[in-house]
C-alpha cells in the first residue's frame, strides 16, 4: 500500500509547473516562515518583530540602492535597485510575523530577480 504522504508529495510536484508561482513554506528555525515568487513579486513572511524587519529592510535596501522614499505609518519603502523601481510593503500579520512584499520594475517590466536578490539578503540579515 501507498503511503499517503507520498501520494500528495507526487501530486504536488505534478501540479508545481502548473501553479503560476513558487512557494515555498520553511520550517527550520531562522526567521522565514513562508517565502514566493511570483511573476513581479517576492513575498516573504518573517517570524520576527515588525521594528526589527523595519530596520532590517532599510538597512539592507540602502546597502543594495538608493532609499527613494520611506513610509513607517504606511509601511512602505521605495528605492532604486540596480537601476530598478524597487518597492517594498510590510504588513503586520501577528505580533510576531511580518509579511514583505519586495516589487521591482525597470521601464514597467517586472524584474523578480533584483527582488529575489534583496529578499535573499533581507532574510539573512533577519535571521
């Protein structure tokens, strides 16, 4: 007899092509919870304070670009990345985990992977 677990791992992995973005849900003990991609987007959920993500996601953007503009209140940066419109929005979703939604654009057109490469260094600063 099949195990179940292995039955769903193989219908997971036949759909993946299908699915349009990739995630991928870690379970180790950093700071990432949940991390996908998308077409024009990355989006990363952090299991630490909203302060310390804050801090981190400047510190990093700045260190990558040049900080454009910054909105706590709103919880959004923009910046220049590579020579790329690089937004990125934080959200609240529990006391301890917040979510970042890393958008980069050069002459309209999504580049996920100047997103991709601040994401990678924003999680490993967290961590």
């Amino acid at each position: 007899m099949r195990s179940p677990v292995k039955v769903y791992l193989v219908l997971a992995l036949a759909t993946f092509p299908f699915s349009g973005c990739a995630p991928v849900l870690l379970v180790t003990a950093s700071a990432i919870v949940g991390y996908a991609v998308s077409r024009d987007s990355v989006t990363m959920d952090l299991d630490r304070p909203m302060d310390r993500v804050w801090g981190t996601c400047l510190e990093e953007t700045k260190l990558q670009g040049n900080l454009k503009k910054e909105d706590r209140g709103r919880g959004r940066i923009d910046a220049r990345v590579r020579e790329t419109d690089v937004t990125l929005t934080l959200e609240q979703l529990t006391p301890s985990t917040v979510r970042v939604v890393i958008r980069a654009r050069k002459h309209l057109l999504p580049q996920v992977d100047v997103a991709q490469r601040l994401g990678v260094a924003i999680a490993r600063r967290a961590g």
